[in-house]
C-alpha cells in the first residue's frame, strides 16, 4: 500500500508538474503574442509617425520651394521696376543737364548722337526765308548769328520753318529763343513760341509758350486736341530781351518739356508714333500784334 501510496504521489506530482510547465507555456506563449502584437502596434506607430514626418518635411520642403519662387518672383519684379524706373530718371536727368548746360556755339559733344544742329552763324542750311499775305507781314532770316523769325498779324495767324532734312521720332531738342520786339493788343491772347514735332501730312504735336504758360496739343485729321490746358509756370520769361533756354524729350509715347532747365510738364499720349518732321514757329492770337524772335543754339540729338 505505501508503494501505490507513493506512485500516486509521484503521479500527481508529474501531473502538477505538467500543469505547471503548461500553465508557463501558455503564459509564455500568451506573453510572446502580447509582445509581438505590442511590436507589431509599436512598429505600426513608428510607421504612421514616419509618414507623418514625411508628409510634413514635404510639405515644409514644398512650402519653402514656393516660398523662395515667389520671393524670387517679387525680387525680379522689384529689379525690372527699379531698373525702368532708372532708365527713366536717367533720361530725364541728361535732358535736365542738357537743358540747364549753356549750348555751345559750334561743335556739341557727342556729335555721333546728333541728327542737326545749327548755331546760324550762316544759312547754310537754306532755312525759310518766310513770306507776307493777306493774313501777316511776315520776314524770316538768318542774321547776327540767329534766325530770325518776325511777324505783323491782320488777324489769328502763325508761321512755321521746317528743320531742314530731318525727320525723328525720339529725339532731345535744345534751343535757346529771345524776344527781340512784342507789342500791340494782347487781349485775345498773348504771342507765343511754337514747337511741332512728329509731323506728317498735317498731322503732328504742338507745344506753345507765351510770356508765362505753355500749352501741349496734337492735330489729327485737321481736329486739334489739347493735350495740356494752358498752364502757368514761373521757369518761363518770354519778355522782351530775355533768353529763354528751352528742351524736348520725345520717347516713345512719353514727351517731356523744360523751360530754363527746369521741368514744366511730362504728358503720355499714344496718337502719334512715327518719325516725322521738326518745327520752329511763332503765332499771333489777334490783329495789330508784332512778334520778332531770335532762335540760336539749335541741337537735335538722337534718343537710344
């Protein structure tokens, strides 16, 4: 009996034993699949935490990108505006210079800019010789070193001397012009100095200049259109005895007028962009008015 006693006692220790190493399997083998579902959800995170950075270094990498392009884009905006804006002033600048800068009297620098220029110390250039009629009488000529450009006025009229053989489309003009005689009734309107440019057929720009104000126009088709009311400016002094030193810049559609090396006016106008001819003029605005103007100095220079 103490034998079977025994055997049974070894059998349910082996049974108890066996139990346990299953019981330690089990958990083993249930901790095993824990820590592998823990690292398969650790790896799983570790993988959307790494497409999330992705996505976001992207998208930071893109918004840098574009960033930068636009930044480019602006600075490449500012630079053409800054340059545009410097080649205007630049222009502008020469002109002013060129306009306050005493003309001289024979050889301009720059002679390879020039398209004409005239100090009249003769009429080798064969300027108009001016004529009278019903309307004015009228005397133009090269004398003293100037041109001369006189007129008694029957009624509204003036007279024009065509520079000749040139024909321009942007140019710099200078001269200088002094009032040798001006009298009579001005009530309907004061004598004036005349500049036309940009003329073909009858078509062409006006610029006239009293004894204190300018007027800025264009003639088309026979139709006048002012382009620039009358307007008073202190850096005009056509009175008798005084030289007035005056300059127009034509670029493109952009005109640009001095007085005395001052400004008066900068007008933009598209009506007419063909090479055309120059002008000198003077115009009476009513009857019994005399007008008689010295021109001198004239220089015509080319515009790049």
């Amino acid at each position: 009996m103490a034998q079977v006693r025994i055997i049974a006692t070894s059998t349910a220790n082996a049974r108890a034993t066996a139990q346990a190493r299953a019981t330690v399997t089990a958990a083993a083998a249930s901790a095993g699949a824990s820590a592998t579902a823990k690292a398969a959800s650790a790896a799983t995170t570790e993988a959307l935490v790494t497409t999330m950075a992705i996505a976001r270094t992207t998208s930071t990498a893109e918004a840098q990108v574009t960033a930068t392009a636009k930044a480019r884009a602006i600075a490449e905006d500012k630079a053409a505006a800054t340059a545009r804006a410097k080649t205007t002033a630049t222009a502008r600048a020469r002109a002013t210079a060129t306009a306050r800068a005493p003309a001289p009297a024979t050889t301009a620098p720059q002679t390879q800019n020039i398209l004409f220029q005239d100090n009249f110390s003769s009429n080798v250039n064969n300027w108009w010789a001016g004529s009278s009629d019903e309307y004015a009488d009228s005397e133009h000529k090269v004398t003293n070193g100037k041109y001369r450009m006189s007129m008694t006025s029957n009624r509204s009229v003036w007279s024009r001397a065509t520079v000749p053989n040139v024909s321009a489309r942007d140019f710099l003009l200078t001269i200088d012009a002094t009032v040798v005689e001006m009298s009579g009734d001005f009530s309907s309107g004061h004598p004036a100095i005349v500049f036309s440019f940009r003329r073909e057929d009858n078509d062409n720009y006006n610029i006239q200049i009293d004894n204190d104000a300018y007027v800025f126009s264009v003639t088309t088709g026979g139709t006048n259109t002012t382009l620039q009311e009358w307007t008073s400016h202190d850096a005009i002094d056509l009175n008798t005895g005084v030289t007035n030193s005056f300059a127009i810049l034509a670029e493109g559609s952009n005109f640009t007028i001095f007085a005395n090396g001052r400004e008066l006016t900068s007008i933009y106008d598209t009506t007419l962009s063909k090479a055309g001819q120059l002008r000198l003029g003077i115009s009476l605005f009513g009857a019994n008015q005399t007008l008689a103007v010295d021109f001198d100095n004239l220089i015509i220079k080319k515009v790049p």
